[in-house]
C-alpha cells in the first residue's frame, strides 16, 4: 500500500462586503430591534439596529485570522472599562463599531475575571481582509495573517486484520510521519465525546451511506507534537461509520483533521489541514 502525501482542503466561505466608513462613533453599543435605533451593516452585509452607548475605549487589541485563506478574523480587545456589562447586557446584545465596521459581541469575560485584569475581554468576528485591515489600524496593532507553516506529512490507513467479520469491530490504523524539516503541534481529540471520534472522516467505494452517529459533544483534546522523523499512529473503528450486511471488498478513503497551534495551546490556530490516505478491506460473515 503506498503512502498519500497530505491534501489540503479549505474550509468555509463566506462573501466578504467592504464596509464604507460609517457616521457611527467608535464605541460599545446595544443592539435594539430593527426600526428602534440607528442602522448599520456588519461585514457580511447584514443589518444590525444599535441603540445607546455603552462605552467609548476600546483597551489593548490583538486581530489575527481565523483560516488559511485569510478571509475571516478574530478581534480581542482587553482591559476594556466597560460599567455594568452583565446589567447592560440584560437589555440585549451588544455591538462594537470601529472604523465603520460594527459586528455584535460573541464573548466577553465575566465581572470577576474583569476586575482582576483590569478591565473586560470582549471578542468580536469580522469577515473580509479589508474590513480587519480598517479595525486593526484603527485599533493600532497587526493584522495576523496565516502563512503556511512549511510541514511535509505522509499519511496512510491500514487494516488491522486481513478481513473483518460483519457486526464486529472493524479497526483500521493511521499513520501520520514527519518527513519534513519543520516541527508541528496539531490538536487530537475534541470531537470524540460522543459514539465516535468525528475528527476523522470516511469515504467508501462502492458507495456505502454513512450510518452512523454523528452526535458530538467535543471531548479532551491533547497538544502532540511531530519533529523531524518523528510519527503519529492512531486507531479507529469504521463500523461506526458502515454497516456491512453481505461478503464485499470496499476502498476506504480516510480523513484527519489537523489544526495546528503554537506551543503555548492559544486559541490562535496557525493552519488547518485535512490529510488522507487509502486502504482495502475485506468484510466476510
């Protein structure tokens, strides 16, 4: 069985708008039904009716991406001296409009984590370069953008028996080996708390319908990491993704999802890969 050399997917699109720089002041404001406030657009062209003022200062700021194809962006702004969140926040959502770009609040730190920081984490998603461009600048820090990391992975799925009886666990093993000159930490695990470990995926020829459950409710993750020559082996059980009912020979295409990170685990992911490899098995009764 040869080996398949990794292959790259990317992930989610969606159409970026140009936001034109608005009347709207910089600041923190409640979001209030349609035809109740002022009307702004958020950077994917939708409407958003903001309301009262909830604060003018915005604190430290960090803007990064959050895909391969640098499309989408994540916006975290600290120590941000806002009165009253919880309270102001019982109201409605809140809105953050900078440089014209208004997007609504996602997260934001609880009252205590504020006062002992100094100050609120608020975060905010903003869609299209050039709109995360406008609010880094304004906001004065970097715009981080994704860069391939330079690794080179082979990949190959193997069976762990030369044939598997129908209704019994049929566990296939995948290999993943460091052939470059880079060192990578990728994520394992966090999609396995549930009946199977979603953070693979399969693919049968002749077609078999995926009858499995896809529940998932995240799970334990680990960092590992892969130097030079180094390899990751891990198994997996396909009967909970195909049934088998009758003597057959099937292709499998099989699927890992990898999420690269820096050392410190931070919730800036470097790059995203999905690698692949292919094997026969043999399903008797």
């Amino acid at each position: 069985m040869k080996p398949f050399v990794m292959l790259s997917l990317s992930l989610g699109f969606l159409a970026s708008f140009p936001i034109a720089t608005a009347a709207t002041e910089d600041g923190i404001y409640l979001m209030v039904e349609d035809g109740k406030g002022t009307e702004v657009k958020n950077s994917r062209g939708d409407s958003i009716s903001i309301g009262t003022q909830a604060g003018k200062e915005f604190g430290p700021a960090e803007v990064w991406s959050m895909n391969n194809q640098n499309d989408r962006f994540r916006v975290q702004l600290s120590k941000v001296p806002v009165q009253d969140l919880e309270k102001t926040m019982e109201k409605g959502f809140l809105v953050l409009c900078i440089d014209g770009v208004c997007e609504r609040l996602i997260s934001h730190s609880d009252a205590r984590q504020a006062a002992a920081n100094g100050g609120y984490a608020l975060m905010i998603d903003v869609n299209g370069r050039e709109n995360a461009q406008k609010v880094a600048q304004r906001l004065g820090c970097e715009l981080g953008l994704r860069k391939h990391p330079g690794h080179q992975l082979v990949t190959s799925f193997s069976p762990k028996q030369k044939q598997f009886k129908i209704g019994e666990p049929m566990m296939l093993e995948m290999r993943i080996e460091n052939v470059g000159k880079t060192l990578v930490r990728f994520m394992d695990g966090g999609q396995q708390r549930g009946p199977r470990n979603n953070q693979f995926g399969f693919i049968a020829e002749p077609p078999h319908p995926d009858t499995g459950d896809h529940t998932n409710f995240g799970g334990m993750a680990a960092l590992r990491t892969l130097k030079p020559g180094d390899v990751f082996n891990k198994e997996v059980d396909i009967s909970k993704w195909y049934t088998f009912e009758e003597d057959t020979s099937c292709e499998i295409t099989g699927l890992f999802e990898l999420e690269f990170y820096e050392e410190d685990f931070s919730a800036k992911r470097l790059w995203e890969e999905v690698v692949v490899g292919k094997c026969f098995i043999r399903v008797v009764k």
